[in-house]
C-alpha cells in the first residue's frame, strides 16, 4: 500500500509540471554559462594584473636606468680637472655627456647645464637631466638633479697628514676649538678635550687617543664624527690657476720674489706690484679674480673685492691682510682673498732687533699649502709675538707650527698664540678660481616629465 501510493505521488506531480526535463536542461545551461563567465572574468583579470604588473616592472626597470645615468654623470663631473663654466662671460651653454650611452637593460642620455653665473667662480653650481630608455619597451623616465661641486673652501682646517714636517705627531688638544668643517685624511690624535662645532671626518678608522680614552680624553663632536671617511686628495700643482692667470682677464708675473700689496684708491681695489725689487706697477684687480706668479711671492695689504694669488713657489705673508669690508661686524661684505701655493705659506717673522715683530697679525683668506704647511718664520726663537689672527680657512699637507707653548702653565713661549675662526662665507662662496675636492654635493632632485626637453638651459 506504501509503495503504491508514493507511485502515485510522483505520477500527481508529474502531471502538475509538464515539460520538466526542459527547465533542468535550461537551469543547467545557465549555471554552466555562469560559471563559464566567472572563469573567463577570472582570467581577464588575471591578463589584467600580469599587464599591470609586467607595465609596473618595466616603470621601475626605466627609473632605475635612470638613477644610473645620473649616478654615472656624477662621477664623470666629479673626476673633472676643471668644472664646467657657465653660459655668462665666457658663453657655453648645456653640454650633452652622454648620448644614448648602453648600460643595464637599456640606454640614456645625459645633459649637464652650468649655472650662467658660474664664471669666474670655482665652486660651480649645476643642473644634471638624464633620459633612460628601457629596450624594446620604449618606456621612458627622466630626472634632474641640482648638484653643487664642493670647494676646499668649505673646510675651516683640512690636513692630508697629521704630522709636523719634522715627523712629529701633531694633537688636537684641550686649546682647539673649530667653526667650520673639518677633515684629515689621517689618523686624528686627541689630547683632553678639543671641540668640533661642525662635521668633522678622518680617513682612519679609530682615534689616538693620548690618554687612552675619556674621560681623560674626552672630545665634542656636535655634528658627529664620520670614521673611514674617503681620502680627499690634494690638487697636485696649481696649474689650474696658472691658466686662469694667463688669461686675457687675469694676471701673471714671472721673477725670483714678486711683491704684491692690495690697496685701495678712491674706493677701488687695486695691486701694486713689484718683481724682483723693481719699481712698483699699479694694476686693477683682475676680473677674472686670479694673479699667478711663477716664483715666490710677498704678499700685504686690504682688499677691496676679490682675488685668488696662485703661486708654484712660496707665499710670504708680509704684514695683515684684512679686508675693505670686514665680514666679521658686516656679513654682507663681499670681499674674499684665497692664497694657494705649490709650497708653503709662511708669516713673516723677525724675532730679535728693532724690526722684531711683537704685536698681533690679522690674516683674512682661505689658505692652501700644498708643498707641506701654513707656518711662521723663526717660529721657535725670541719672544711671543702676540695672537695670530685668522679669519677664513687653512688646507695644508701637514699641519706646521706657529709656536712653541708651556704644556703646563698654557702660556705662549715663543711666536704666536692660534686665534684662527672659520669665515662661514667660504662654503658655499669660495675665492675665484679655489681649487675644488672632485665631490659634489646633490641639492636637489626630482622626476620630470620624459617629454621635456632635457638639451633646455634650465638656468
């Protein structure tokens, strides 16, 4: 009886849906097509993401190609002899470095644009654009990068040794205290404890310390220390000056001793010059700013404006050197003197009879010694002298003496008492035609359209 009426169940029902095995067909056909549609969008959107993806890689492949280039222009402008010069006195203009150079998965090109105000200057401020191509992809970045060459100006001591020409180690001890950057590509020796207000860096990787260590040994490095810091090499002659001076706007003296005092007359700087104790020739100061003697040179006098004297002999300080304008109660002064000399630069120095120099001396300029150091004749004889005022900045192959102290009572003995101060101007305005480090410094960056025209004058 059950089954019968189950029978007859499924037959009523039967007659109440005619035509079912056309709904299932119809209900099957639409589930197949929609998940035939989620499949097929699946796949799509999968296309989708690998496109993407393979178009975010090749963007980041292009920029990276990029970012070589400028790294790769950098170097090249670092190594330079001489930076570029600007699109103002002596014309110029953007200079193509690299033109579609292969590196990596592609090429660039590059272009460099001076800053038009860079002539006659020797810290030279630049624009550096670079276009990377991505093969076979034609994708493209662009960036451009502010970049400024560094000036040995910038430090307030540079040494290349630590040591006295005789060999003796040099200290830095409890008496110094810097304004201004500071660097030696040798070991620093510390003494108790000397303050460093601003970077300093050194080319070793410890310190000699006299004591072994604080607290006996105890030094400030406000702007840190930077330890294992690259070595910054001298410039070995100054042939590059001596260029500059050869110059249609510059000046060259050739003879054993040239003497030159800066005047000033009617509110004009000038320089009277005398070669090999002759009668004395007034000059203006050149515009280019550089005077370059082959020999020795004595030198005294204010400046009125600004000037470089390059020197393959000796640089001989006669008497002060100030300024017309004197930066230190009037920072808008524009008036800088550089001295740089193949040899040393020495202040003159008469211990004994009537010409004996007892009073202070003011130095104001950016010194640099390449044969050994900035010294003071006869330093070790007669009686102290006084302060030796230095207002600028000292670069020097090794550090010389300009006296002899009591280690106990801190008294000078003979010659002079440091009164040296960094004269801040000097970083990033240097004296014409100073010699730079071969770094530069990046000011600022940022990613341009590619479309632009990277050959433009963005000065």
């Amino acid at each position: 009886m059950k089954s019968t009426s189950l029978a007859s169940t499924r037959d009523a029902w039967r007659n109440l849906l005619p035509g079912n095995e056309g709904n299932a067909l119809v209900i099957t056909l639409l589930i197949t097509l929609a998940m035939s549609g989620l499949v097929l969008g699946a796949l799509m959107a999968t296309q989708t993401e690998t496109r993407l993806a393979s178009n975010q890689s090749m963007q980041e492949k292009s920029f990276y190609l990029t970012e070589r280039g400028i790294e790769e222009s950098i170097a090249f402008l670092a190594q330079m002899g001489q930076p570029l010069v600007g699109a103002g006195v002596n014309g110029g203009g953007p200079v193509c470095l690299f033109n579609d150079k292969s590196t990596g998965e592609g090429t660039y090109t590059a272009w460099v644009d001076p800053m038009d105000a860079n002539s006659g200057q020797s810290t030279r401020f630049m624009s550096v654009t670079v276009r990377g191509t991505l093969s076979g992809s034609g994708v493209t970045k662009a960036i451009q990068v502010r970049l400024g060459q560094q000036n040995f100006s910038r430090y307030a001591y540079f040494t290349d040794l630590e040591q006295s020409p005789s060999g003796s180690t040099i200290w830095f001890t409890e008496w110094d205290e810097f304004f201004g950057p500071v660097h030696t590509n040798d070991q620093m020796h510390i003494y108790a404890d000397p303050i460093f207000h601003d970077e300093a860096s050194s080319g070793a990787s410890t310190i000699d310390y006299y004591h072994g260590g604080p607290p006996q040994d105890n030094p400030t490095f406000e702007m840190g220390l930077t330890l294992d810091a690259s070595s910054i090499p001298l410039p070995s002659d100054t042939n590059l000056l001596k260029i500059k001076g050869q110059e249609s706007d510059g000046l060259y003296f050739s003879g054993g001793t040239v003497e030159i005092e800066m005047v000033v007359i009617s509110g004009v700087g000038k320089l009277s010059v005398k070669i090999n104790g002759g009668g004395a020739t007034v000059y203006d100061v050149p515009s280019n700013g550089v005077c370059y003697v082959h020999g020795d040179t004595k030198i005294k006098g204010t400046l009125k404006g600004q000037l470089t004297v390059g020197c393959d002999g000796d640089i001989q300080i006669m008497d002060n050197i100030v300024y017309d304008t004197d930066p230190r109660s009037d920072p808008t002064s524009t008036d800088l003197l550089g001295l740089v000399a193949d040899e040393d630069v020495f202040m003159d120095g008469d211990p004994y009879g009537p010409n004996a120099d007892t009073a202070d001396e003011t130095i104001m300029a950016a010194i640099m010694a390449l044969g050994t150091s900035f010294t003071v004749e006869n330093y070790n004889s007669g009686s102290p002298r006084g302060d030796l005022v230095l207002y600028g900045g000292l670069i020097q192959k090794q550090r010389g003496p300009v006296g002899t102290f009591n280690p106990y009572s801190h008294q000078i003995v003979t010659g002079y008492s440091k009164a040296y101060s960094y004269d801040p101007r000097l970083m990033d305005n240097p004296p014409p035609a100073f010699p730079t480090t071969g770094q530069v410094d990046k000011i600022s960056w940022e990613e341009i359209d590619p479309s632009s025209d990277i050959a433009a004058n963005f000065w």
